[in-house]
C-alpha cells in the first residue's frame, strides 16, 4: 500500500511506515494513493460473508501484500472480538451499534486494530503512542495496549470535560498507560499532540507513534463496519440507505465516505455535529472559521479543528464528489435533551452522540429513504447526563463497574508545552 502525505504529496510511505509514523512532515495526513473498488456483484458477494471475513476482503484491498492474507484475517478476528448489530429504531430508521467492545464506544474498533497493525509492522521495537482524547479514543487505545512490552501510552485529555466514568475507564489503569489531564479543551490537547510531533528529539527519544484518528490504520479498520450495518439491513432498502455520523474529529465519516468510495451503496451521509459547527457552516458558506471549542452534553464532539476534514476534502476531489451532496446539520443540548427522551419513548435507551445523529436524520430523512444513525457509545458511559435527562437509573455494565470505585491516576498539566516535554521526556526508554 502506498500513502501521500496531504501536505507534501512528495512524501510517499508503505502502510507500515504510516501506521509507525502517524503523521507525516508539517503534521501531514497520509492518503491512499489507490482507492480499491468493489463491483456492484462483489459488493452483493462481500455482504454475504461473515464480519471479520469481510473486513479482511476490505483491509486487504488497500493493504495488498504487506501483510500476508491469512495473518490480516488472524488480527482482525482478535482485533473485531464483539459484534456490530444493527437494531430497529423505527420502521424506516435503524442504528448501528458500535459500542459493544472493551470500552463501550466505536473507538475500540480502531484502537484494537491499530494496536494489532502496530505489533505486526513494528515488531516488538520500543513505541510510545502519544494521543488526545475528547473521552473515548483513550479508553480504547488504553485498554487495546495495556501491559503490551516495549509500548508506552501517553494520552492527554481535557481536565473536567468529559465525563466522570469515561475517565476511569482509562485513568485507573496504570502500567504502561500514562493519563494527563491537561487545563483546556481538546483542540489545545489536539494542538500539544501536533507540537510534540514537530519536535524531533522528543520524536526521536520517545519513539512517538500517534494513535488518534490521524492513524491510517484506525481510519480503514472503521470502514468495515459501514459494510457490515448494510449487510444486515433489508436487501430493498440498500439503495435508499442514508447514513447519520455523530462527527467530533471526523475520523467516522472519512470511513464511512471511504466505503461509500469503495462501491458500497450508501444513497448519502450526513455529517451530524453539536454547537461545535466549524464543518455544518463551512458547508453552508465555505469560510472555513473554527470558533471556540463549547463544553456540550455529547462531549466527544466537543472538537471545532476537525483533524480529518483534509482527508474528506481530498476525497470529494478525487472521486470528484461535490460537497453539496454532503447532508449535514447541528442540535444543541436543549434539542438533544429532547431527542433522548423521545427515543426512550420510543423505547430505545440512547445517549448524547447517538441522539444528535438522529434528530438530524429524522428531520432530513424523506419519503422512501431508509435512515441509519450510528451508536457511538454505550448510554451507561454518559449515565450522569442521561440518568438526569430521563430522570431514571440506568444499570452500569460491568465494564466500567469494576472500574467506577478505583482511584484516579491521571497527572495534571496546564496547557504547556514546555512543561508536557518535561513529563514526556521521563518516559524515554532508555538508548
Ligand atoms: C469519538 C466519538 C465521536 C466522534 O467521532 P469522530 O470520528 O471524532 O468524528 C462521536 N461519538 C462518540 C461517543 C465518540 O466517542
């Protein structure tokens, strides 16, 4: 497989040099050079087949033979441990139920995967995944590398603004997993990543690696469950399929549009966002003007820099999509407030995320189409918010059960980078 780096297309990587590095010079992106298609009769075959023998079809299309068939398919199998069901909301509206793994949230699909790329392509040399979090992605990274040897994890996430049992599901682990909960919001965490990507000693020392959804291999691992939803929605309503992504950093929709772009019928995506609107207004007026991050009840979309947008701009261009074709639209807490409590009359029990998603689509969805909204989380790991929203006790898996007494063992850093080199330079294996 071979990627460019969005900045500088001069710069051209294998898969395993862009699953190492992460980002690429100016903190570059990595693109696919190809993008593999499906015909229309072997997308109908691939949609036959069970889930990890299908995501290794589709991994492997893009990843060719640097990674031997047969060991693809043993690390998605280890990687895709937990089904991703669909599950009917409505007559014409449905959800995809990504929040069945580890740690509760569709981050443990990416996570696991890369962590398996990274044993595969780095072969037990020393590597510190260093990553920002806006609550899930840190838990999923955490949990996949925990007490794996020569791998450090240093994940930084904003101090009081994601939610109480979303931080100890990562922040109670120790070992290998370094939590810093830095004063700001997850654009400056965001940015203190990218700094110390630019900063070659601290590169070369640490062996750094980010494992945020900037990582090639997070992003391909997403796009099999975007086949696996139409696999098991109704064969007649394959062509009026549209999807709804609750979008923070973007990483789930540059998948979803990526298996759209590998011959998936999917009739349209939208991009569902809370306040935080940088995408949803740059759609409507093409000023593309991030304002200040807003602290919202679906935290994990707390993002107005979304990292991955260059890739789906660069996607449009190749395929020479238009970017009007791109639904979109935004809900603030009041609205989805609202939107939990009519799902949980409907009788399905939702969260914050999930429940943007919807609301966009059922407003947009029209006569005939077929609507899919993703579940990005488990409802019990925003059980605070939706426990108040409901007004009614909801159970806690025993996932973070067994994680809801144990002490925090997170550092706290101001927004600094001088001061983050400090603590990271500690970590430096020894040369
Ligand atoms: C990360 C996350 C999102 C946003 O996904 P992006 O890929 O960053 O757009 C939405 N919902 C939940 C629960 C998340 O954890």
């Amino acid at each position: 497989m071979k990627l460019y780096n969005l900045k500088d297309n001069n710069e051209q990587v294998s898969f395993a040099q862009a699953v190492k590095q992460g980002l690429g010079k100016q903190q570059g992106l990595f693109f696919p050079q190809d993008l593999p298609a499906f015909s229309a009769s072997e997308i109908d075959e691939l949609l036959k087949l069970d889930f990890v023998t299908r995501s290794s079809r589709i991994l492997s299309a893009f990843i060719g033979d640097e990674i031997p068939a047969e060991q693809l398919q043993a690390r998605i199998k280890d990687a895709f441990a937990f089904p991703a069901p669909v599950s009917k909301v409505e007559d014409d509206v449905a959800t995809l139920e990504l929040y069945h793994g580890p740690t509760l949230a569709f981050k443990d699909f990416g996570g696991r995967f890369m962590a398996q790329a990274l044993a595969q392509v780095a072969g037990g040399a020393p590597v510190t995944i260093l990553t920002a979090t806006s609550g899930d992605t840190g838990a999923a990274v955490a949990h996949a590398f925990y007490g794996v040897d020569n791998v450090q994890v240093v994940i930084l996430y904003p101090e009081g603004k994601i939610s109480p049992l979303q931080e100890k599901l990562f922040c109670t682990l120790g070992k290998n997993i370094h939590t810093v909960a830095i004063k700001d919001d997850f654009d400056a965490c965001q940015a203190l990543v990218k700094h110390a990507f630019d900063d070659e000693e601290l590169k070369k020392a640490l062996y750094l690696n980010s494992a945020n959804s900037i990582n090639i291999s997070r992003l391909l691992a997403q796009i099999c469950y975007y086949f696996e939803a139409v696999a098991q929605i109704p064969a007649e309503k394959r062509d009026q399929l549209v999807i709804s992504v609750p979008s923070g950093n973007f990483g789930d929709l540059t998948a979803g549009l990526l298996a759209k772009s590998m011959g998936l019928p999917v009739k349209r995506f939208i991009a569902a966002t809370n306040v935080n609107d940088t995408v949803p207004r740059y759609l409507e007026d093409g000023k593309w003007t991030p304002h200040q991050t807003v602290a919202t009840l679906s935290n994990a979309m707390d993002v107005s820099q979304p990292n991955n947008w260059p890739r789906i701009e660069e996607l449009f261009r190749r395929k020479g999509w238009s970017l009007d074709e791109l639904g979109h639209g935004v809900v603030n807490d009041e609205v989805t407030r609202e939107t939990v409590r009519e799902l949980d009359k409907k009788g399905y029990l939702s969260e914050p995320h999930a429940a943007v998603a919807y609301r966009v689509l059922r407003d947009q969805l029209q006569d005939g189409e077929y609507g899919l909204f993703l579940g990005t989380a488990h409802p019990a790991k925003f059980k605070e918010s939706v426990e108040a929203i409901l007004n009614k006790q909801i159970p806690l898996p025993k996932e973070l059960a067994e994680r809801a007494d144990l002490p925090l063992l997170s550092h706290f850093l101001p927004s600094d980078f001088a001061q983050l080199r400090e603590f990271l330079m500690k970590l430096a294996p020894k040369q």
